[in-house]
C-alpha cells in the first residue's frame, strides 16, 4: 500500500512540475513571438489551459515522430508508398 502512494505522489508531483514548466515556457515564448500590432487578448489564459494538457501536447509530438519516421522508412524501401495518418 505504501509503495502504490510514492508511486501516486510521484506522477502528481511529475504533473504539476510539467504543467508549472509547460505554462512559464509558453508565457516567456508568447510574449517574445507576440504581434506588436495585433497582440492575442488573452495570452496569459492560453498558456495556463496548454499547460494543464501538457501530456497531450508530448503524445502529439511522439506520435508525429513516429508517423515522419515510418514514412521515412516506407519512402526509402518502396517508393510511392506514404503513411498518411
């Protein structure tokens, strides 16, 4: 029993790291890549929603590197052959 509450304490404290890091990294890059003449209403509030999805943001991006690896492995076998996904 004891061992199942590090490991839940664990992904908890994993999350909320990813989520405080996903949401100051994507506050600091808004503000540096933002529009002087039509800057987004609500910057602030964007980066805090993508930061509680985080996870889906790192599956997204594992999955479309999976999707370009085997498409680069498809192309180099058979030609006219892609992965469309």
């Amino acid at each position: 029993m004891r061992e199942t509450l590090i490991v839940a304490d664990a992904i908890v404290v994993a999350y909320l790291f990813g989520w405080a890091l996903t949401t100051a990294g994507l506050i600091v890059s808004s503000r540096w890549l933002m529009n002087r003449w039509s800057p987004a209403s609500h910057p602030v509030a964007v980066s805090f929603l993508a930061g509680v999805a985080w996870p889906l943001l790192l599956l997204g991006a594992i999955e479309l590197g999976a999707v370009v690896a085997g498409n680069e492995a498809m192309s180099e076998n058979e030609p006219g052959y892609t992965v469309v996904a």
